[in-house]
C-alpha cells in the first residue's frame, strides 16, 4: 500500500526530511465508544478493509479487526507506538487480521481500503483531502475525527458529537461540485461558473459573506455532467468565494477561489 519511501541513510533525522507532519501525541486516543460509533455510522463490513492514518497506541486497530471483523490496517510513524499497538492485537487475539506500517502517511496509497479513519488535526485533514479525493475507491467512506474536513459534505447519518468523527464519502459523484471558467456578462457583470449535481434545489453564492446572484443555465446542464449555474459576483468586491447548495442527496458547502471583482459600469476601470 505505500509508495516508493525516501531512501533513509540515516544521516537526517525524520523531523528533518519532514516526516513528522501531524501531531505525534498518540496518547491523544479516542475512547473505544467513539471508535465504534464512527465506524457503525461509516457501515464497516466484516469483508472490507479499515484504514487509519495514524493509528497511535492501536484503539482502533484492534476495535476495527476485533468488533467489525475488518481487516484492519494502521499507519503510525512512532515506534513505540507501533509496538504497542501490535501487543494489543496479540492480546486481542486478533493480529493476523492486523497490518502496522511504519511509514509517513502523507505517502500512503489508500485506494484499496474501504474506510478510512484519521484524527489529526484540522490542517492535516484539510492537506489530505486532496489526497483522499483523488485516490478512493468511489464507495470509500472517510471518517474525520475531532474536525471536520473543510469543503466536505458530511452523510446524512454523519455524527454531530464533537469527537465522534464526521463520514464522508468524498468520492461520491452526487456530492461533487466544480469550479468552472471566469467571464462577464454584456454589462461588465463579473462571472463564474459553477457545476452541482443535477438534483441542485437551492443555491447560496457570496463572495466574502455578500450575496451573489445565480443562474442555472438549461443548455450546459446535463445528468451526466449535472447542473451547470452561472453565478453573477457582486460587481466590486474581494475575499472568499462560497456556495450553498441543497440538493437531493444532500447539502454543499464548496468553498470557492479568492476573487477581487472590479465594476466595469458606470465608467469605472
Ligand atoms: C492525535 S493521534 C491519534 C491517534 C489515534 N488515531 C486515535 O485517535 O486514538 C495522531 C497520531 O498520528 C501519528 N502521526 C502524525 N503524523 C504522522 C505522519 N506524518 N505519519 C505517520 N503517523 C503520523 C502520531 O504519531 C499520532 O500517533
């Protein structure tokens, strides 16, 4: 599952190849409760395999393998931990059902798991996205733990509790929106271009926390390729770009670039 690792010649320390990326506390666990709420919420199968990126002291390594009958793999940069976490699974009764990795998890192919567990940190969740995004199964779920992923739209049966853990299924065309290509209305009107699925019901643009207006254009949309919206930006204004959409399966929130919109009307420049 990992990919080709740095050649270690062990002339540099890790935190000096920049290995320690996250937060290496793995005495900050979940409690088992919480494990087993998220991975019931996340619908883990005794035929699949669970991922956790991170996997500390082991908790839910052994919970996974041992209570959800999963094939249960953990990535862990810290020895000790490791170690521990691989007693565990003897105690448990459980390590032939249990894989440890020492490797960096920013270089892990998870494409062959089914869930994927990580409790990291919020800029680590949001660095991972991409990741996630690009290389999941298209059934994977992912449960973020502690925070939420930004721009992710939790399932409808996602945890609320703060700890518990969020379920995604990042890979989920229904809950995919796309950014498309910048233009201008005849009057100047700065525009974007916007793409939901096609059972889009509502739709909140605003650039910076100011409304934008939008338009969902017939002619681009398609069930394939869903609705396709152009969105109108208030015709002077900068920051943050963000839409709420609510359609069938779900609600968005897709952040958007940072745009800077200058009137061409009224004689401005
Ligand atoms: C906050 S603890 C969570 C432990 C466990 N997942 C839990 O929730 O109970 C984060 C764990 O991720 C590990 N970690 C952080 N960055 C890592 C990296 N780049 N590669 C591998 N493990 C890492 C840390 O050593 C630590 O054990």
């Amino acid at each position: 599952m990992a990919d080709a690792r740095d050649p270690r010649d062990g002339s540099t320390t890790a935190d000096e190849r920049g290995e320690l990326f996250g937060v290496h506390i793995p005495e900050l666990q979940l409690p088992g409760r919480e494990y087993r709420a998220a991975l019931e919420a996340a619908r883990l199968g005794d035929d699949e395999v669970y991922l956790e990126l991170g996997s500390g002291h082991g908790r839910g390594i052994v919970i996974a393998a041992r209570d959800f009958g999963a094939e249960s793999i953990g990535v862990e940069y810290l020895e000790d931990a490791i170690a521990r976490t691989q007693r565990s699974a003897e105690r448990a009764g459980v390590a032939d059902r249990v894989r440890l990795m020492r490797e960096d998890l920013r270089r892990i192919d998870p494409s062959g798991a089914d869930v994927i567990h990580m409790h990291l940190g919020p800029a680590f969740h949001d660095v991972l996205a991409a990741r996630l995004e690009r290389l999941l199964a298209p059934h994977a779920r992912v449960v973020a733990a502690g925070w939420r992923v930004p721009g992710w739209q939790p399932l409808p049966d996602a945890l609320d509790r703060w700890d518990g853990g969020y379920v995604y299924r990042p890979a989920d065309p229904r809950m995919q929106a796309s950014w498309g290509a910048r233009g201008q209305l005849a009057d100047g009107t700065p525009t974007i271009e916007f793409r939901v699925n096609a059972d889009l019901a509502e739709l909140q643009p605003r650039l910076d926390g100011i409304p934008a207006a939008g338009r969902v254009e017939p002619d681009r949309t398609d069930a394939a390729r869903g609705t396709a919206v152009l969105l109108a930006l208030p015709p002077a204004g900068s920051g943050e770009l963000t839409v709420w959409a609510r359609c069938r399966a779900g609600r968005i929130t897709q952040r958007g670039p940072s745009v800077a919109t200058v009137s061409r009307r009224n004689g401005a420049p």
